[in-house]
C-alpha cells in the first residue's frame, strides 16, 4: 500500500484526480488494477487517502520541531523557516492542494481523517504565540488561524508561482543566495508582523 501511495502521490500532483490513471499507478507498482481498487475501492478514495497521506506527513514533521523549547520568536521563526523549507522541497504537496482547490475542496470535506490531521497545527502555532503574548515580545489580538493562512501563502507561492513569476520578472529563483533570501524575507515579515 505505502508503494501504491507513493506512486499515486506522483501521479495525481502531476495530472490532477482527472488526468491520473489508475492503470499507470499499477504498471509503475507493479501491481494490478484490481488490487489497487480492492485497497482502496475507487480512484477518488485513492485521491483522497493521498490527500490525507499528504496532510499527515506535514503535520508529524512540524511536531518533531519541539517549539516548545525555544523562546516564542525562536520557536516562530523556526516553524516559518520549516514552512517554507518544506513546501520548496515537497511540491507535489503544493500541486495536490492546488489540484484540490481546482475541485473546491470536494474530495477533502469526504475525509473523515483531514480535520483531525490540521488541529496541530493551528494549535501548535496558537501556544507558540500566546507565549510570546504572555512574554511581551508579541502584540495581542491575533488570530492564529489567520496568521497560519499568511505563513502558509507565503510559502506556497514560492512553489506555486515560481516558473510564472521567474519568467516575468527574469529572476533565478532557484540559486543558493535567491531561496536563502526569499526564506530570509518570509520569516523576517512574518515575524515583524507579530512582533509587539
């Protein structure tokens, strides 16, 4: 099943839930079509359990950052430098979730797993920011949700935009200095935001 997954993930960041081919999954696992919908019974609960399998990995990583031992600023700025360090080295997550969107968020609402699986987060970064309000380093009234979408969109249009706006604006996006930089610069706004 973990093989099956793995390809699947390729697959449908590659195509989308309409593109991708069940008979291609199988070729490249080595496995046979009818196997496939016996796990997982249909392409969409396929697309799904990738989705939810997506979600999870991201999550379990940002709770081995261990925040809870860092001062508030340390630790935010080292959930913001994961953050982005993650969605650039994982694009296939960025392309599932962009697929995902182009189908407004339909496969995800099916998933019994996908709330559970973000809870973390958005709780994760709520202490790290109550610290830094109870330490006098951040500002009040806050919302953590809402600081998790900036950090998250910040991130993600690194990925998500990089060939267009490499392109246009004719930078190399992708040189040593450019990706410190623009990690550099994601965390530095993030934090002078929530700073007091």
């Amino acid at each position: 099943m973990a093989d099956i997954l793995e390809v699947a993930t390729a697959e449908f960041a590659a195509k989308g839930l309409a593109g991708a081919r069940i008979d291609e999954i199988a070729a490249a696992t080595r496995t046979s079509k009818r196997m496939i919908y016996y796990y997982f019974e249909s392409k969409e609960k396929l697309y799904i359990r990738v989705l939810e399998q997506a979600y999870q990995r991201i999550r379990r990583i940002e709770t081995e950052l261990h925040l809870e031992d860092l001062p508030p600023e340390a630790a935010l700025r080292t959930l913001v430098g994961f953050t982005v360090d993650y969605q650039r080295s994982n694009p296939d997550f960025i392309r599932l979730v962009m697929n995902e969107n182009i189908h407004h968020g339909e496969y995800l609402a099916q998933s019994q797993a996908i709330q559970a699986l973000n809870v973390p987060a958005i709780t994760t970064l709520e202490q790290v920011y109550r610290r830094g309000v109870v330490d006098g380093v951040f500002r009040a009234g806050l919302d953590p949700v809402d600081l998790h979408q900036s950090i998250s969109a910040l991130s993600v249009f690194n990925v998500s935009n990089h060939a267009t706006f490499s392109l246009i604006f004719k930078r190399d996006l992708d040189s040593a200095a450019a990706v410190a930089a623009r990690r550099e610069s994601i965390v530095e706004m993030v934090v002078r935001f929530v700073r007091r």
